[in-house]
C-alpha cells in the first residue's frame, strides 16, 4: 500500500491529507505533527471565528493580496481558488458566509466547526494523525523498488514514505529547517510578516482604543504607503493600514531592525494644502466658535483635541483667535503627523511568515517540488505570505488541494 506522511497538522497539512483521501481508498495517509496541538492557526484565526476566505471571483485582484507569491498563486489559482473552497466546504455542510468586507466565516461564527470538520473527515477517511512527532531528516531513493523517503524523527524512530508533503508551517527563529536545505531546496531567509508597530513612551498611547476609520500611513524613505482603519494601543499603532504595511514592508523593516519613521494622514481626504484652505474657510466662517468644538477633518474628538494641544491650541481657543503659526502648523499635523517607530508586536497569534522554499524549485499547478519527485510542500512552509482578511488560509486550501491531487494521480 502507497504511503503519504504530510509533515505539519495544520490547514494545508489537513487539507492535503483529507483531499489525497477522498475517492482513493488505497492510500495510507499519516499526518505528524511536532507539537501536543492540531490546527492551532485555525481556531486562533479571526478572533476565533476564523476567517476561511475572502470572497471575490477576480483572480487579478486577488493575486495584488499577496506580496510574495504573485505570479506563482496566478497559476495555482486557475486551478483551485474561492468557489472552489466555498463549495468544498458546502460539501461538509459547512455554511460560509460573507460579510460586508469580503471576509468569509462560517455561519456558527466559530472556528471550532472548521477544526471539528477536519477532524471528523480525517477520521471518517482513517487517516492517521500522531502528535509530538518531530521530523529532524529526511532521506530518499531513486529506487522504484522500496519507499521513495525514510524520515528520521526527534525521537529516534524513522518512518517510510512514497510520497511526503512538507506543510509545518512558518519559520520561528529557534527552528532552523536544515533538513530541508539537505534535500537540495533553498530557503528564502524568513522574517515577521503582520506586525504592529511598536512607538514607546509617546502621547498618542494615550488615546489607546481610538479608531480612526480611514488612516493613511507611510514609511518614511521607503515606497510603502497604505490607507484603512488604524487602531491605536498602549504600545503604538495597528490596524488593518498597519498590518498590510508590515507585510509589504516585511523585509526592508527587518533590514531597519524594525526602527523606522512613519508618516500618518489621519484624514487622507485632505492634503495640506486644501486642509489649510479649509481651515481659513472656517476662521471666516465660524470665528466665534471653539476650535475643539469643530472638527474639519471628521476626527474622533479626543484625537482631535490631542492634535490641537500638539500644536499648542487651548480647547477653549475660538477660530476666528487662531494665530498664523497656528494655523499653518495645523494641517501639518493632521496630514503628516510624524511618528518613530521602534520595534514590533506580533499581531495576536495570528502570526505569518514571509520567505521560505524558493518558489523557482516548486511546480505551481502540482506543489511537487521540481528536484525532487513525489515531495511536496503545502501552505506557508512556502515563500508565499498574504495580508489579513483569509487569504493566506486560501493559499492553504489552494497549495494543500494541487497536492492532493498529483498524489493521487501518483498513486493510482
């Protein structure tokens, strides 16, 4: 009997194993895991909801989601792609539904039905899973005569395979995969990808909880610019306009030691420009009233009243009494408000890596590496990374499916 051990008991780990299952039931199929925990990213995803997909039938658009992977997911995704994923689930009875954003949950709201769906089906289709099972080698044979792969484990004890599909998962720093540089692949160097930014001992801490609906942030010196929701905390500023700009950013802030400037637009409907005639609108319109009773640029108050102290502007000052500094410095601070970033915090738990195998060395309409036959990789051992809002768990269902395929058709 053919034998597939998928390393990694996560998404794409389950996804492939399930899916190399299903309508070949010659296949011994054995998923090892290195940690006591099986899908840990799935039900942490989403605040616990998780987050499966997001829902859109543009290619094109999707792939620009991704700053590593571009080109390599545009092949991978004529294959496998968002309605294939919502009508896998459909077919395990698993409702998705979409909201207002595009992000796509599962109707219980819930994460533990995707992780109770893939258990259940590992279990209906006899896989076997074994915990606590770390793989530290692997070897392999040309020989069509005995088991392609021989797997060493931490614990001493080894394992056959005909067929292996590497799915563990990122790169922590105290892990090095020198095992997988011994079978040929390169690694693409991996850094932190959807962090927060880190902006100790300054003011705007203060206003932890605030949420400015439509920030535009930009590292200063760099090309990097993005617009969304920004949310300040106790330790600095996140969101999702600062969670797309670590990823694009990934490697040139690792380069930085994550200590870098930023400049914030906190309203990127103005410019300083057409803010600065507005203000002067105001001052002739509206002199008599108080500056801080009056917001031009649709603030949340306690941001705007911090602004106006940053300028030096009392509370109870009136429009018409604001002096020419004042009013000059103003819309400075507003649209360009600069900020020294020093350091990162991992967003929750729903960390993601960028590098990883070389993307040159893998087939993207099969995940079988190009070096070696009949191995595999799956999700984000690859040097493939997504923003937030389900596309990296789409890049699991994707890679871990053409996988599941070309196994299949290998074991036939």
């Amino acid at each position: 009997m053919k034998h597939l051990i998928v390393i990694g008991g996560g998404a794409a780990g389950f996804f492939c194993a399930i899916n190399a299952a299903k309508d070949h039931t010659g296949l011994q199929i054995t998923i090892l895991e290195k940690s006591f925990k099986l899908l840990s990213k799935v039900k942490v995803s989403g605040g616990g909801r998780c987050n499966v997909c997001h829902a859109t039938n543009s290619i094109a658009d999707t792939i620009k989601k991704y700053p590593r992977g571009e080109r390599f997911l545009k092949q991978a995704f004529h294959r496998f792609f968002t309605n294939d994923t919502i009508n896998w689930f459909q077919q395990q009875q698993v409702e998705l539904i979409a909201e207002p954003d595009g992000r796509m949950f599962p109707k219980s709201n819930s994460s533990q039905t995707i992780v109770d769906c893939f258990l259940n089906e590992a279990t209906a289709q006899g896989i076997k899973i074994e915990l606590g099972k770390e793989v530290i080698n692997i070897t392999h044979t040309d020989e069509s005569s005995q088991k392609r792969f021989l797997l060493v484990l931490k614990d001493g004890t080894t394992m056959a395979a005909d067929f292996v599909c590497i799915a563990c998962g990122g790169f922590p720093k105290s892990l090095q995969y020198n095992w997988l540089q011994s079978l040929g692949h390169s690694i693409i160097e991996p850094v932190p990808s959807l962090f927060t930014f880190n902006i100790p001992r300054h003011p705007i801490t203060q206003l932890m909880g605030i949420t400015i609906e439509n920030a535009e942030v930009k590292i200063s010196g760099l090309k990097y610019l993005q617009r969304g929701p920004l949310l300040i905390t106790h330790w600095g500023i996140s969101g999702p306009v600062v969670l797309k700009l670590s990823a694009y950013a990934a490697r040139d802030l690792a380069n930085a030691h994550y200590e870098f400037s930023i400049k914030v637009n906190w309203a990127p409907d103005f410019n300083e420009t057409t803010l600065l005639d507005k203000i002067r609108e105001l001052r002739n319109q509206i002199a008599t009233q108080k500056v801080s009773s009056r917001n031009p640029a649709g603030l949340p108050n306690r941001l705007w009243i911090f602004l106006l102290a940053q300028v030096g502007i009392d509370e109870e000052v009136r429009w018409g009494d604001l002096n020419a500094k004042q009013q000059n410095i103003l819309p400075k601070m507003i649209c360009a408000y600069e900020l020294e970033v020093k350091g990162k915090t991992t967003f929750k738990e729903e960390f993601v890596t960028a590098g990883g195998i070389n993307l040159n060395e893998v087939n993207a309409l099969t995940m079988e590496s190009k070096l070696i036959p009949q191995l595999f990789f799956a999700g984000e051992i690859l040097d493939v990374d997504g923003v937030t809002g389900g596309y990296n768990f789409q890049h699991a269902w994707t890679s871990g499916w053409l996988a599941s395929q070309k196994i299949k058709e290998y074991a036939q």
